[in-house]
C-alpha cells in the first residue's frame, strides 16, 4: 500500500483536475474597459460563444454572467471597438477593448438577411445617425439629406410636417411613384413619418438593382432599410432626449409702399387708386412668425440572456413660420424579444404614431387663396379688418381680385388632417442547426385616416358666399404581410455558402367615405349636423382592395474572402396587372474580387483593403397605378331625385377609362461597377460607382382622342428611361489622437433621359399664372425630364421697354412657334460634406449641402413682378423701365408676359445645412447616482446658403414627387432657419 499511495495520489490529482477543468462556474464577473483611456466601456455586449447566454456592461463597465462552462470563450463587442475574444478560467476577468479603426467587420442589413461589409459585391450605402440627436430632424427623411451619394433628398418647402422627396440614382417613373421602398425591421411601409428619428438604430440604401432585387416588384426606386433601437442584456437603461427648436424665414421679400403701388397703377392703368393712401399693415410681419418646435423623446430598455425589452414615446410639437400652421405627433414604439429555447426564438415589434397637421394654401396665386404670394401681392394701405364689418376682412381692393394673407389663413385655421397609423409584427426564429434556421413573420399596417374643414359664414368673403361650409373625410387602410424565409450559412473550409429561400404574401384593403355641408348659422358649432344643406352629390363612400404574392431566393458563394458572388431571383404576382402579365421575375448577379488578398498586393502595407465589384439586376414597379387599373372603370353620376318625374331616378353610368388588356410591370434594369477601398492604417475609405440604368414599359397615362365614349386618358407602358451617372463617397479620419477630426464627404453625377414614347409623342404639363395660362414643362423623347418650356428673352428694349422674345423660327413674328426648352431642373451634381470634430467631451460638427448646375423656374415671380393688374409687386419692380433709353433689366408696366428665360434662374446653392455643439459631461459624482450620460447641445440649421437665386430658397419643388415636373417655385411655403437647444441624458 505504501507503494501504491503516490500512485493513488497521482490519480486523485488528474481526476480532480479533470472535475476542475469540465466544472461550470457559477457567477462570473467582468470590467470592461478602454484599452488607451481605460475608462469603463458601458453597454458593451457580453456573449458566451455557442451558447445563447449574453449581457451587456453596466454604467460601470462590469458585467455579471451565471453557470458559464470552465474553458469557454467569452466574446465582447462594441461599436468603434476591435471585439476581443477571452477564454474563460477563472470567476473573474477584465477586459480591454482597443479602438477600431476599420468598420470592415460591421455587419450590414440587406434583404431578408445580413453581411458583412467587407463582404459586400453590391452598391449599399450606411448612413451615420451619431448626430441625429443634436438637429432639428423630424422624419428619417431629413436624416438622410446629404449623407449618401447617389440618393437626393429635397424637402419641397417648409411647411411643418412636410414630407420629403427622395430619390435613388435619377427619376425613373412618369407617372408612377419615384419614391422607393421603406423597410422599417422588415415590414414594408409607404413612408416613414410615422417613426421618430430617435428610434432609429441604423439606415441601409440599396440602391443598384443587384442589392434591391431581392424585393423585385417593389425595388425599381432603390430600397431603404431601417432598423430600429431594441433592447439588450444588462442593466436597465433610460434614455431622454429634450430639443426645444425656434424657426424663422431664411429671407424676406420686399413690397410696394402705398406710394409705389399707386405710382404702379397710375402706369399699368387697369386699377384706379385714389391719392393720399397711407401705409397701414406690414404683411410679411402680420403673416409670419418665429416658429416654435418642442420634441421630447423618452425610451426605457432592459434584458437578460432570455428576455429583452425596449419602450420608447415621445411628442413632437411644431407651430409653423406661418401662423396657424402646425403638425403635432405623438408616438409610441414596444419590442421584446424572447429566446424561448436555445432553437427558439420569438420577436414582437408595436409602433403607433398619432400624427395631426392644419394645411395652409400655399402654392397658389393671391387669386386662389394663396398665402406667401398674397403676402406680397396685398397693398399696404390696407387694413386687416374692415371698420365696417368688424368681424370681416378687409376687402375693398378698388376691384382687384385679391385676398389678404390673414383671410387665406383664416379659410384653413379650422381645417385638421389626422392620422393614427399602427404597424405590429410578430416573428418566431427556429434554429435546427447552427447553420440553417427558419423565420416566419406576420404584420399588419393599419393607416386610420380623418381630415376635417370648417370655414365660417361671417369673416372670409368665400365663407359668406358659401353661408360657411365643412368637409369630414374618413379613410381606413390595412395591408397585412406574411413572410417565410429560410437560411443556411456554413463554412467549408476556405469556402462560404450563404442560402436564402422565401414567401412572401401582402393583401391590401382600403375603405374611404366622405361627407360635405354648407350653410351654417354661425362658427359656434363646427360639425356637419349644424349645416343646414348636405351636398347630396359630394358625399359618400368608396373601398379597393389588391394584393401581390411573391417567392424569392438568395445564394452567395464566398472562397477565402477573395472571390464573391451573389445572386437573387423574385417573382412577384400583382392584382393590379392583366392576368396574362400578372407576374414579373426579377433576378440579378453580382461578384466581388477583393485584390487586396492577393500575393501580389501583400507587400503593399499602406492598403488595408482593395475590392472590386460589380452587377447587374432588375427591378419592378407598379405603385402609381390605381387598384384596378387594367380593368375598365365607370364614373357614376348621380341623377336629382327631389326633381319632379325623377323620384325613382337611378344613377348615370360613363366609362371613366379605356381598358389595357396588355398593362405590364414597369421594369429597371440597372448595371453598376465600383471599387471599394480602404488604405493608410484605415484612415481613408473611398466607394466609387459607375451606374447605367434603363426603364422600359414606363407606365403613363395617355391622352386618346375624344369619340363616342369621351374618355380622356389611358394606362399603358408607354416609353423608356435612362439614367447613368456616378456616385462618390470619401471618409477620412485626420487626426485620431485626443484631438479627433474626421471628414465625410460624398458627390454625385446623374444624366437623366426620356428615350422614347410611342402613344402620346410630347407632354405638356405645370400650368402657373392664370394670366398666361401655359403650361411651363414640355416632356418629350430625347430630353431630360422635366424640361422648362417657353420664350427665349432677349432683354428690355430700351425704347419701348418691352421685353424682347427671340424669333426662332425668323417669321418676322413672335407666336407659339417660336417656343423652346429654357431650363434643366436637372442638377450636374449634388454633394454633401461633414466635418466633426472633438476634443476632451466637445463634440462640433459642420454639415455643408449643396446643388449645382439645376435651375428653377421662378412661377412666383409672374406674380410678384407681373406688372399685369392691381396686385402689389416687390420693390424689384422700381427699377422697371419708364423712359426710352434707359438701360435695366426690368420690362416695363403692363408689359407682354410669357414663359419665358425671364423666369428661369440658376438654382446651385450651397448650403451650410447644420453646425451642432455638444459636450460630454463626465463627472464622478454622475456615475455615482446613475446618470451615464449627460450631454447639452446647441445647433442651428439652414444657418447661411450661397446662391444667386431670387426666391425665398432655392431648395423647393412646389409639385413635390412628381417624376414628370420638378424645380417650379409658385408660392411655395419657406424653409426656415431653425436654432435649436436642448440635452441628451441616460440613466
């Protein structure tokens, strides 16, 4: 026995170094720091690898773990960190994470899945959201302006809660929409004001047909992908966001004194002003305000390994520039995530917005109700009530057909657009394996629609002749969504396959109904039951339904990281199309050689990444075409009941349209090539692409010939499209020490064409002034969209004072013949260029925007220096022409006007868009009750712009998404100059 007992000894030691070595620990704790400052990280995520255990660090930067395996590899992650990888042998361990200085490891959203970045083959642009807290931003829309190459983003004018125009890589659609699809955590949504920005965690654009053709159908304007906050594992976390925003006018416009305007008059002859007027309002200063805007975000988020939770709400509140003008919205957003068991995983997301807007008429001459024209155009010796009519506006404008700016608002003070819109999903993940596993996704999209007018019977001289009036219009819509994919991704080796295969199945309905009455005793009750007359053929209700059905499939091929090759297939069937070309498949192909990897560039240090791409793909659209499109529709015409002999009368039935029995996808096929690269300890990114794309069967509505049947339009796939150009992105970290200054720049170049058209040679379109009543936009084969159609001016003839129209055709006359194209609203290139700076807890960022070689079509100015009736002008017109051989640029009164060059003017600008400040409050005593995060700020947006436009901004498009009109300014609502304080605080 003695001697066996060191042989005993020997064994009792390896077997309890084997218990030891396979032995769970119970509670492991951790410190995560910064591996230069050593500072504790806070919310960086903690995951044990192969097992679905995870947390995040606290704002402490310590994290506690249970029942982790001896021997396991514990992973830690965090934004602009390098992830370290710790094997775990102890119940205790720190951790120091170094800076990243590459973001080719970030993984990046694309359809029905996710990428690497640096595995990428396809034209996908990141947007950077770290500033969204610190600008006066109010829909993603606004986030994106300026931020991406190849994807423009116009706000058309300023009115509070005002959407925005975007469009990826040129117009591509007449008359079907431009806009392109909205991707909100998966769910296909029409647009994204329904989402506070706050919430927004990331923004992927797809915008060549490679990467968008994986939603086929639906992807022909470029695919936006967002995807929300959610809440992770740690530490409970409370976010709070405060801004409190004033806006003002960027410029004003000056008008005619009471002298002036009668000195006018006296010259154009029309209107007789008596002498002796005086000055009795300032219309600019009665009209407009300095706006205010509070917005206030609140998000609660928390988790373990098995469950996580994320609430947010806020409210947004914004009085507009122009009084009465407002947008109210309320939101609220819940997701939780749940892994019910290591292969089984479950998701909810709820977003509710309660959004509420009052419309201003603007966009309209001083004739129709338009207010910032009739600013201008309203003389000054008039009063804003009249002394006689105590509770009338003032209207005695010695005939002129004109109100004032105050009685254009009060016709839509009362007037309220109102919008409940929820959209819910709900998503179960099985995972069979590690490398294949299914999710299954149902949502819904539910729009509840409800506008309201009101106009009284006493103060506005419509309202007397209408004895007041109001509208209630009610429209519901609900498009529910039922997705299945399935993935596999494995590794073979030097080998990467990535498999994707899915359903998916969207059902539209939409019911609507409408209501108007007129005749009210008073403005005490402002609902339809006080009208005393119902109209009896502007009331009642409609409803539509369609649906699309779809089946799609990935495959990506990845050896070694070196060669890559992506293709996609989609076939979408749409109710809204013939039987008989109801499906349109869509596929594409992509690959990527990253040289880089190659022996031959392995020597060459300073380059860190050298990738070369390209593809091509096709994508569909049918969202401008109603729900029935290709089937025959009927006007139905109601016949007077309560006239005698017609008590039984039934409705009348007309053909509203010709039926298409060929109607088909609108189709873009679009190749791209680019270069991605990375150099110099990555410290320089630069994405350069190449893009040619071509849309054939563009759908248009056509005018046919009147005949028997008097219809007056057709759908059909009429023409063709081309867009080429270039897009440009530049990142640059220039000093990366305490001192940090970085620079994003990007650049694009379009060159847009209408190719062909086969039923409808030419369309005209974008009537202004009523006194010209032309139309100013001329689309026809061979030009760009959107072309400004009209007279070539030559100048002030300077002894007539008329002005000058070329004769092109040298028929000795001036007629219609003599026509031309006078404008591109097309810009060369539009750019954008951020510069963010930070040293010791300051952070300042620059945002420079800017357009160049567009021009605008001035329609206001028709108005404001007409010179044709009584209407007030701006002081522009003192200069006008009075006495042969005077030299000026300005025709004189009552002279001939046309459309013409007179009005078009160069539209480039540049635009500093947006200077923030903000500092990073770090105090112990913060950290010590909590408060991780305390950061004031202060920005101010549209601070200064450079152009030699003559309106109030040259960012404006009055007819908004519109494919076939586009750079027309008639009295649109301003941009504003917006100053912005508030803080960020998280607990």
């Amino acid at each position: 026995m003695k001697r066996l007992r060191p042989l005993f000894l020997l064994i009792v030691l390896l077997m309890g170094g084997g218990m030891l070595f396979g032995q769970t620990i119970t509670t492991l704790r951790g410190t995560v720091k910064d591996g230069q400052t050593q500072e504790p990280i806070v919310g960086a995520t903690v995951t044990v690898s192969g097992l679905s255990i995870t947390t995040s660090t606290s704002n402490t930067g310590t994290f506690t773990l249970s029942n982790v395996p001896s021997g396991a590899a514990l992973v830690v992650s965090y934004i602009g960190y390098e992830r370290s990888t710790t094997i775990v042998n102890s119940t205790a361990v720190d951790i120091a994470l170094e800076p990243s200085s590459s973001t080719l490891d970030d993984v990046v959203v694309i359809g029905y899945g996710s990428i690497k970045r640096k595995d990428v083959t396809t034209a996908i642009s990141s947007v950077s959201l770290e500033d969204l807290n610190e600008r006066p931003v109010v829909s993603a829309g606004q986030a994106i302006q300026g931020k991406a190459a190849g994807v423009s983003v116009i706000q058309p004018n300023g009115a509070p809660g005002g959407e925005t125009s975007i469009r990826i890589r040129g117009t591509t659609s007449f008359n079907a929409s431009n806009s392109p699809l909205y991707v909100v955590d998966g769910v296909p949504v029409e647009n994204m004001s329904f989402l506070s920005p706050n919430d927004i965690a990331d923004i992927q654009i797809l915008k060549d047909a490679s990467s968008a053709a994986i939603y086929g159908s639906r992807a022909a304007n470029g695919v936006i992908l967002v995807t929300t906050k959610q809440g992770r594992a740690g530490d409970a976390k409370i976010a709070l966001n405060t801004q409190l925003t004033r806006n003002n006018v960027i410029s004003k416009i000056e008008s005619l004194n009471a002298a002036q305007y009668k000195d006018l008059q006296d010259e154009i002859g029309i209107v007789h002003v008596p002498s002796g007027l005086q000055d009795q309002t300032d219309w600019f200063d009665e009209t407009f305000q300095n706006g205010l805007m509070q917005n206030y975000q609140l998000s609660i988020s928390d988790g373990n390994e098995k469950l996580r939770y994320m609430l947010s709400g806020g409210m947004l509140d914004e009085a507009g520039v122009i009084k009465s003008s407002f947008f109210r919205r309320y939101n609220i957003r819940a997701s939780i995530e749940n892994n019910v068991r290591d292969w089984l995983k479950i998701n909810a997301n709820i977003s509710y917005s309660d959004k509420n807007i009052n419309g201003i008429n603007t966009g309209n001459g001083a004739n129709r109700g338009g207010v910032v024209l009739s600013v201008i155009n309203t003389p000054s010796y008039a009063e804003i009530w009249d002394l006689d009519n105590p509770k009338q506006y003032y209207t005695d404008f010695y005939g002129v057909n004109i109100t004032s700016p105050l009685e254009n608002i009060a016709r839509t003070k009362n007037n309220n657009g109102r919008e409940n819109w929820l959209i819910a999903s709900g998503s179960a993940t099985l995972t069979f394996t590690p490398e294949l596993n299914f999710k299954t996704m149902l949502s819904i999209d539910r729009r509840n629609g409800l506008t309201t007018t009101f106009l009284d019977p006493i103060s506005t001289s419509w309202g007397r002749n209408q004895y007041g009036e109001a509208t209630d219009n009610r429209n519901v819509n609900t498009v529910l969504t039922f997705d299945n994919v399935l993935n596999f991704n494995k590794k073979y080796g030097k080998h990467g396959l990535d498999l994707m295969g899915g359903t998916s199945w969207t059902t539209s309905d939409y019911r609507n109904s409408w209501i108007n009455g007129s005749h009210f005793r008073n403005d005490l009750i402002q609902t339809l039951n006080a009208a005393n007359k119902i109209s009896w053929t502007g009331t009642g209700s409609g409803g539509s339904q369609w649906a699309i059905m779809s089946l799609f499939g990935r495959a990506a091929y990845n050896f070694d990281g070196k060669y890559l090759v992506t293709a996609n297939l989609r076939g979408d069937g749409s109710s809204k199309l013939h039987p008989d070309y109801r499906w349109g498949v869509f596929p594409s192909v992509s690959a990527a050689w990253r040289l880089s990897s190659e022996d031959f560039l392995a020597d060459v240090s300073w380059i860190n990444d050298l990738k070369i791409r390209g593809g091509w793909g096709e994508t569909g659209n049918q969202s401008g075409l109603g729900d029935y499109s290709y089937l025959q529709t009927y006007n139905i015409t109601r016949v007077s009941w309560f006239t005698t002999g017609q008590e039984n009368a039934l409705p009348v039935i007309s053909a509203a349209n010709l039926r298409t029995r060929d109607l088909r996808w609108e189709t873009t096929a679009q190749t791209n090539v680019g270069v991605d690269f990375t150099a110099f300890a990555n410290r320089l990114t630069v994405n350069l692409d190449y893009y040619y794309k071509k849309t054939r069967d563009v759908l248009m509505y056509a005018t046919v010939p009147s005949g028997a049947r008097d219809v007056g339009s057709i759908r059909r796939n009429e023409g063709a499209i081309t867009n080429k150009g270039v897009d440009v992105n530049l990142s640059s970290k220039n000093m990366v020490n305490d001192f940090k200054w970085s620079t994003d720049f990007n650049i694009s170049f379009n060159r847009n064409r209408l190719d062909k058209l086969e039923l409808q040679k030419i369309y005209y379109t974008a009537t202004t002034s009523d006194f010209i009543n032309d139309y100013a936009v001329r689309n026809e084969p061979g030009r760009a969209l959107g072309g400004f159609f009209g007279y070539i001016s030559d100048g002030v003839n300077p002894e007539t004072g008329e002005l000058m129209y070329r004769d092109l055709n040298g028929d000795g006359r001036i007629s219609s013949s003599d026509r031309t194209y006078i404008g591109d609203p097309n810009p060369d290139f539009t750019f954008g260029l951020t510069n963010s700076f930070s040293y010791k807890g300051f952070n300042l960022s620059v945002f420079l925007q800017g357009s160049y070689g567009n021009d605008i079509f001035n329609a206001s100015r028709m108005e404001t220096e007409g010179m044709y009736d009584g209407k007030n002008q701006s002081v522009r017109v003192l200069d006008r022409w009075r006495v042969p051989g005077q030299e000026t640029v300005i025709p004189k009164a009552g002279f001939d006007l046309k459309n013409s060059t007179y009005f078009v003017e160069d539209g480039s600008f540049l635009r500093v868009k947006n200077i923030a400040l903000s500092y990073d409050v770090k105090n112990g005593a913060l950290s010590r009750i909590g408060i991780n995060r305390l950061q004031p700020f202060a920005s101010v947006n549209n601070i200064l712009t450079f152009t030699k436009y003559l309106g109030f901004d040259p960012e404006v498009n009055q007819w908004g998404n519109s494919g076939a009109v586009q750079g027309i300014d008639w009295g649109t609502y301003p941009q504003n100059r917006s100053f912005v304080v508030g803080i960020n605080v998280e607990f």
